[in-house]
C-alpha cells in the first residue's frame, strides 16, 4: 500500500513538473509531451546496411518494422566519423566549435570534450530524466571529468574508447569495459551484453519517472567479429569479411527486438519515442579501418564515398523515428535533420530548457519527424577544420580543400545527389558564396584537439588508456 501510495505521489510530481515546464517562456502544451527516449546509435553501419534500404544480403527485421511503423529519416545526416558525431549530438553544437572537428579521440588521447560544454544528459536529466547511457562513448577517457558519469549520466554500462575486441573487451590489450566507475571483466559478445543491460534497465525502471536510454553499439565497427550462430545464420554470403559483417548487424538487430520487446512488457512503448541512426557512413577506406586493418564492406548504397569522407556517403546515414501514435506510420522523411538537432529536439519533447549553457547550433525538428513538415534546417555544416570543409546550403554543396594546392568541388544535390558532376566552373559565383560562409564559420573555429597529441605522438606513445577508475 505505501508503496503504491509512493507510485501515486510520484506521479503527481511529475506531472506538476510539466506543468511548470508549460509555463517556461515560450512553452506550448503540445510541445511538452515527456516520452521515454530511446536513442540507438550504430557505428560505422552503410547506408544501405539494413532491409528497408534494400539490402541484399543483410536482414534487420526488428530495424525494417520499427521503420515500416515510424518514419525513415530519409535527409539524416551525421559528421564524416565517430567522436565529432557523438560530440555533435551531446552538445547540440558543431564539433568545429570546441576542436573537436579533425579525427578520432586515440586510445593514447588524453583529451577529451571539453568541460564547460553542457551535455544532453545533463539538460534531460534537470529536466526530470533517468539518464543512462549504454555502450561506446568516446568523447574523452583519461582523465575521469571527461568520463559520462561526469557529464550527466546516471548510469554507464560499456566502454570509452573507440573500438574494442566484442569477446575480450579490450583495446591493445587493455581492459575498456566498465560498469559505471569501476572496470569490470565478464564473458560474452558485447552486443548481446548491452541488449540484456538494456532490457534490464527497462524492466526495473519506474515508468512514471521519463528515462533516456543512449543505447550505442559498437557494431558494426572493426575488428569484424561475430558469435558463430550468427555466422551460420548468414552462410549464405560468400565472402566472409561480408559474412561477419552482415552477421555483426543481425545481432545488433536482435537486441534492437529485445528493447522493443522490453517495452512493450513494461507498458512503456506507447510514450516510447525510438531514434536510431548510424554515427558516420560505412567504411570504404581502408586507410581509416583504425587499429585492425580489414577489407572495407559497408554498402552505402548509391551515395559517393563512406567514412571519413566529406561526399554524402561520409555523412549521410541510415535513420529511423518511431513512437506509435506520435510520428506517422510508413512515413518518408526528406527534410534536412543533422545530429546537432537531437539536442534541441529531445529536450523541447522532455519540458527541459535548451538556453542554459552555449547558444546552440541545432534546432527543434520535431513537426519534420512527426508530421513531415518543411524542415528548420536549410544548412548542413559536413565538417570545418583547417585542411578542408564542406557545407551545404538548400540544394547547393561545397567541398573546399583550401591547403596547397587549393582545390573546390561544387554540385547540385537536387539533381546530383550522387555527386557526379562537379559544378564549380560554370558556377563560380556559387563557390564564392559558399566559401564565404565557411570563412565565416571558421573564424569561430576552435584549434583541433588531436593536432597537438598528433604531433607528441610521433614523439613518443603516451599511455592514456583509463587504467584508472578513479
């Protein structure tokens, strides 16, 4: 009885809470719905890597129903690789902003985002959230402020740095597998470990109190590895690299099942907002395979390039919205939304304000995801930083290398989105206009991070794995 009784007055909470949330300036009653907040990252998955992309070969039911009854973020775009996407959606501001632009943050990096940037997690989580994060992080390991228990994080279960062994757990040889503050060693396939964590925090969460789940899976990441019943499952792909990669996003999918099953047993899904989308484009470069070298074999379908590349397959990645009843079934969604959007998006639904730390560089796109309405965003900034940027503005790309020698790509994604046909000398005035706001922007440009310990590297190898716990 008391405990009900507690149930109740929780409840009652909550919803008073809303209601002063309804009373911020500018707040609108159908803007301040507070949902659950599933928010499921990939890495490193192509474009065309699930079945509602028509892949060939590689099957995503749990994926392929949640976009048959939500809608396919169609215009979804992300940066070119991991840590300045993850940043970009913790902070709702471009990764250029904080040096956060050029590479990945190494095993051997000691740097990390930066501190006075005010996080996701931290706003949901003033905002009356459980936030809890599950998976890959990498947005800063050595040094602990950098770490999600400091940064607004309720809960972390899984790794810190940037690619792990899925059997091991660790990175050169060194254990990244964690449970909140402390390392921990435990068997299994890190896929299959972070679908139970989550469907554990499911079914013991509260539903009354709203709870954000970042759930990031590290597949399909190099080192390509998979459980050999995922392997058999997809025997009939010759080429095994294919094989195990394939394999690598049906386990993924599987655990995706689970959440949702989850949900459904809790009684939570209908306030259940989903968003899955992929942290970059499949890797088509060898070159950027990171620490296990391996044949690329993500299809980014017909879309130019992949990982690390400023071309569409770099940044525009596979994506999907679903909450029954809230976002239209079956629907197909065009309009330009960038990770950076997350941010002001999800804390609007949640009542939370968007206004208390740095001034954002996404905007509220929530009606596009809903309703299909006419998008907010008419720019995408792909990536600036010293050597090279792209920036795209309605139907117009750039891509400006400015280093020796100078060299600018310009095309037309309404007609090109493939990126065929280089415009630049038939229209120069639209490069000028173009460079001119990338000017603009990297006045604003905070050094690269990496370029320093890039060059102590060569130097010497700082040991900066988090060893530590404390």
């Amino acid at each position: 009885m008391r405990q009900q009784l507690g149930q109740w007055l929780l409840l009652i909470l909550m919803n008073l809470v809303g209601c002063l949330a309804l009373a911020a300036p500018g707040a609108k009653a159908e803007d301040v719905l507070r949902p659950h907040i599933i928010h499921i990252v990939s890495d490193d998955q192509g474009w065309r890597d699930v079945g509602f992309h028509g892949s060939p070969d590689i099957r995503t039911p749990n994926l392929d129903k949640l976009a048959a009854g939500g809608a396919r973020l169609e215009h979804f775009y992300a940066t070119p690789l991991c840590t300045p996407t993850r940043a970009a959606l913790l902070t709702g501001r471009h990764p250029f902003r904080y040096g956060l632009q050029s590479f990945v943050i190494p095993a051997s990096g000691a740097y990390g985002l930066p501190t006075d940037e005010r996080l996701l997690p931290r706003a949901l989580k003033e905002a009356g959230y459980q936030t809890v994060i599950l998976g890959k992080w990498h947005v800063g390991h050595a040094d602990p402020k950098f770490r999600p228990l400091q940064r607004g994080f309720d809960h972390h279960y899984g790794y810190l740095t940037s690619q792990i062994d899925y059997f091991t757990h660790e990175v050169v040889g060194v254990l990244d597998w964690w449970r909140d503050a402390e390392p921990i060693r435990e068997e299994g396939y890190s896929t299959t470990l972070l679908g139970d964590e989550a469907a554990r925090v499911i079914r013991d969460h509260d539903p009354a109190r709203p709870l954000y789940l970042y759930l990031s899976f590290n597949a399909p990441h190099t080192p390509y590895q998979a459980p050999r019943e995922y392997l058999d499952r997809c025997a009939g792909i010759a080429d095994p690299t294919r094989r195990t990669y394939s394999a690598m996003i049906t386990a993924m999918d599987d655990q995706i099942g689970r959440v949702v099953e989850a949900l459904d047993q809790t009684g939570m899904r209908d306030r259940t907002l989903i968003v899955f989308h992929s942290d970059n484009g499949g890797l088509r470069d060898p070159k950027i395979a990171g620490q296990t070298p391996a044949e690329p074999v993500a299809d980014n379908g017909p879309l130019r390039g992949g990982k690390g590349s400023l071309y569409e397959g770099g940044s525009r990645v596979v994506a999907l919205a679903n909450w029954p009843g809230r976002v239209k079934a079956g629907a197909t969604v065009d309009g330009l939304i960038q990770a950076v959007d997350l941010y002001p998006t999800f804390v609007a639904l949640a009542g939370g304000r968007s206004d208390q730390g740095k001034p954002l560089d996404g905007v509220d796109v929530w009606t596009t995801i809903s309703r299909g309405e006419p998008s907010p965003r008419t720019e995408v900034v792909y990536n600036i930083e010293p050597s090279a940027a792209a920036i795209r503005r309605g139907d117009w790309k750039l891509v400006w290398r400015p280093s020796l020698p100078p060299s600018a790509e310009l095309y037309n994604l309404a007609e090109d989105p493939y990126e065929q046909t280089d415009l630049a000398a038939r229209r120069p005035d639209k490069v000028a206009e173009l460079r001119e706001r990338v000017i603009e922007l990297a006045a604003k440009m905070a050094p690269p991070l990496f370029l320093p310990e890039a060059i102590e590297a060569t130097l010497k190898l700082p040991a900066a794995l988090p060893t530590n716990p404390r």
